[in-house]
C-alpha cells in the first residue's frame, strides 16, 4: 500500500511546512527531516532554528541539519542506510548531489511554486507578481542536476488576486502544492503519473531577490511599478529617496492623474507621484528613513512637499 513509502524529507523555510504536514497526514513514513543548519537572527544574533525544524520537532520526527551534502559521506551513508523510496525537496535551499539523486527509485521530487517552465529560480512567487501576472501556480518534478530543468509530473494553476502579495500568495501555493505533493507519490508508486519533459525554449528566470530591485524607477508605469511593490513584499519592498534620506512606500495605488515621472503633486490630503507613460500612483503609506511607518496625511503634514519637488533625489 502507499502508505508504506519511506520518505526523506528535504526542506525549510515556512512554504514547505504544509507539505511536511500533508505527507505526515497521509500516513507516509518519514524517515529524515533534513534542513539547514540553525542561523543568528536580530539585535541578539541568537541561534534561530528553520520552520521546518520546529515542526520537526512538534511531530517528534528524526532531524539532520549538515553544513553541507555534496561530499559529506557521513550524511551519505546515513541516507543510503535508510533506503528511501523518494527524496522530497521543498526549499531546501541546497543544490542536491549527483549521489543524491541516484538514491531512491521514484527519485528527488521537487514541488515548486511557479508553472514550469516559467519563473525558474530561488524567488517564483515574488517575480511572478512583479511581472503582472494574473495565474501563477505549483509544479511537482523530477529533479536532475540543472535549475528546475526536471522532468515535470504534476501542475495546479493558482489565481492571482489584483491585492495579492508575496506574503499573501505563498501560504495559498504552500497548501495547494501540499496536496499536489500527496497526489504525485501516489501516482507515482501506482504507474498512473508519467513525468513530461520541459519546454525549456520556454523557461524564465526567477533569480533571488537584490536589494536594487526594490528601488522604484519611475520611468515604469505606475501598473508595473505597483506589481513589484506587491511581489516584493516583505523584502525588498519599494524605496526611493525625498531630500536625500530614503522612503519606503509600503502601500500604494494607481492613480489618473497625468504626471512628470517622479514629480510630486498634493492634492488636499493625497500624496501622487508621476510614472511612466503618462501614469501616476497615489502614496498610501510610507515610511522615512530612521521614522515610523505613517499615512500620507500625516507624512504631508509633517513634511509639505512643494511643487515640482521629486522623488529619487
């Protein structure tokens, strides 16, 4: 029966928590959390353990965190001791060995969270939005030794919402790929999936995210300038610079009005800035380096911005 699978589980940040509950759930047999070793965080640079590793925890299920795996032989005759069926990757954030990868007999399976081909890379979700569009989705494959260039198994679309973040649509893929993971192991051990090559002539890249590309140009139009406000969300948002210090626009909207690019316009209580073709946004929130996130109004009252002054200067 399926549910005699035994499964490694590779992974760690907060996306692949759902999918380690679903497989658990399902009754597959868990046999090794691998995740990333414990990394300083905040002010205190206390130790702080991966999601993956407190929900390891919690289910009382066996952990390994290896510095490394590529020539790591202890980590190695650990894995082929227990035999795998499969090897689940769900960011784990490792490239994973050729040694790997020849271990189990239904293989490495991956559950990423683009459309394959599409949005190839370490940031899927964030680029997707960015980029302005309307479906994205979740992706199960086979992994080989290329960049999400794996023979795909199973797909789900997922809608974008027009208000949707970064923050807000990763949980929503987390739990669709989770089942999506659960459906691709059974099928799988039942011969009723059968992998289908990419169409890498195809494929986009959805590289890790750069402290640049939250910098806002405001020759882009105020559309493609909100989308990466949306998809860059938590990091690395949206900053510009007014009188030399930095601000960070945390909420905004488009806007009718017609403006310069960068130009600031203040209209009763508003706060608008031209973008490109002939397109503006309206500042909703925003926050001033070293100062508190604030509304527009008060940011207005507290500031007054004259006319023609501009942002990114």
């Amino acid at each position: 029966m399926i549910q005699s699978l035994n499964l490694v589980f590779c992974g760690t940040p907060r996306f692949a928590v759902p999918t380690l509950d679903r497989l658990v759930d399902a009754g597959f047999r868990i046999q090794l959390v691998v995740t990333q070793p414990d990394r300083p965080k905040g002010r205190g640079l206390e130790l702080v353990p991966s999601p993956i590793k407190e929900r390891a925890l919690q289910l009382g299920l066996p952990i390994v965190q290896p510095e490394s795996i590529k020539n790591n032989a202890d980590f190695r005759a650990r894995l082929a001791a227990l035999k795998p069926d499969a090897i689940i990757i769900v960011g784990y954030g490792r490239i994973i060995p050729q040694w790997m990868l020849d271990l189990p007999p239904l293989g490495n399976l991956n559950l990423h969270a683009s459309l394959l081909p599409k949005y190839r890379g370490a940031a899927p979700i964030q680029w997707a939005i960015a980029q302005g569009e309307t479906v994205t989705g979740v992706t199960t494959m086979k992994i080989d030794a290329g960049l999400d260039t794996g023979d795909i198994l199973l797909q789900q679309d997922v809608p974008i919402a027009p208000n949707d973040t970064a923050e807000t649509l990763a949980p929503k893929l987390a739990t669709v790929g989770a089942d999506l993971t659960v459906t691709t192991l059974r099928g799988l051990q039942s011969s009723t999936i059968h992998a289908c090559q990419q169409d890498h002539a195809q494929a986009t890249l959805a590289p890790i995210l750069k402290k640049e590309d939250g910098l806002i140009d405001f020759s882009r139009s105020a559309t493609e300038i909100l989308n990466r406000l949306r998809g860059f969300q938590p990091w690395p948002g949206a900053y510009t610079k007014f009188r030399g210090k930095n601000l960070q626009v945390w909420k905004a909207r488009a806007h009718d009005r017609a403006l310069p690019s960068s130009e600031l316009k203040v209209e009763s209580d508003r706060l608008l800035v031209g973008c490109g073709q002939g397109s503006a946004i309206e500042i909703l929130e925003l926050q001033l380096e070293a100062k508190k996130r604030t509304s527009s109004p008060a940011f207005l009252r507290g500031y007054r911005p004259q006319p023609g002054e501009k942002l990114g200067a």
